[in-house]
C-alpha cells in the first residue's frame, strides 16, 4: 500500500501519478490517436476508414477505398506531424495505411 500524501497536489498530477504507476499510459495513448485522427481527417476520410490501431509507436489505418489509400500515402509524414502536434507529444513516429 502507497503512503498517504499529506501535502496538497493538483488533480492534473495525481492523475498522472494514478497513469504512471498502474502503465495506463499506452491504452490512454491508443484512444488519444483515435479521436486525433478522427477530428483531423474529417467526415470524407472517415466514412472511408475501417479500422485504426496503435501499436507501439506505429499506427494502422485501414481503409477501404484504395484511391484514398494512394492520395493519403503521398502526405505521410504531414499527417504523423499533425497527429503528434494534435496529441501534443509524439506517439506516432509511423502510418501504415492498408
């Protein structure tokens, strides 16, 4: 059992305390990319994805319209940039479109 904190500390650092100790960090990390994704693409590029996935520092996106899939791959390193920027931290250092 945890020793009981007897000073005052901001809710914003005991929650990452709470993240840090039980490893929460990387599921948080899976859902943050998520939502990033969603609200960066925009409702054209999400009717058409399928399935995205965040493993280790490398993110799967599933399409299924293969002309997207070529338009999207071409900016790349523009949409990791705007992930990383828009989850204020760098997760994704690779996309993988499929």
């Amino acid at each position: 059992m945890a020793k009981r904190r007897r000073e005052n500390i901001p809710l914003s650092e005991a929650l990452q305390d709470f993240i840090d100790t039980n490893k929460l960090q990387k599921g948080i990390d899976r859902v943050d990319v998520r939502e990033a994704w969603t609200n960066l693409m925009g409702n054209g590029v999400n009717n058409y994805t399928t399935a995205i996935e965040l493993r280790g520092d490398t993110l799967f996106v599933s399409l299924s319209s293969s002309v997207l899939r070529s338009e999207l791959s071409l900016g790349k390193s523009k949409i990791i940039s705007m992930l990383n920027e828009e989850l204020k931290k760098e997760v994704v250092k690779k996309l993988v479109l499929r």
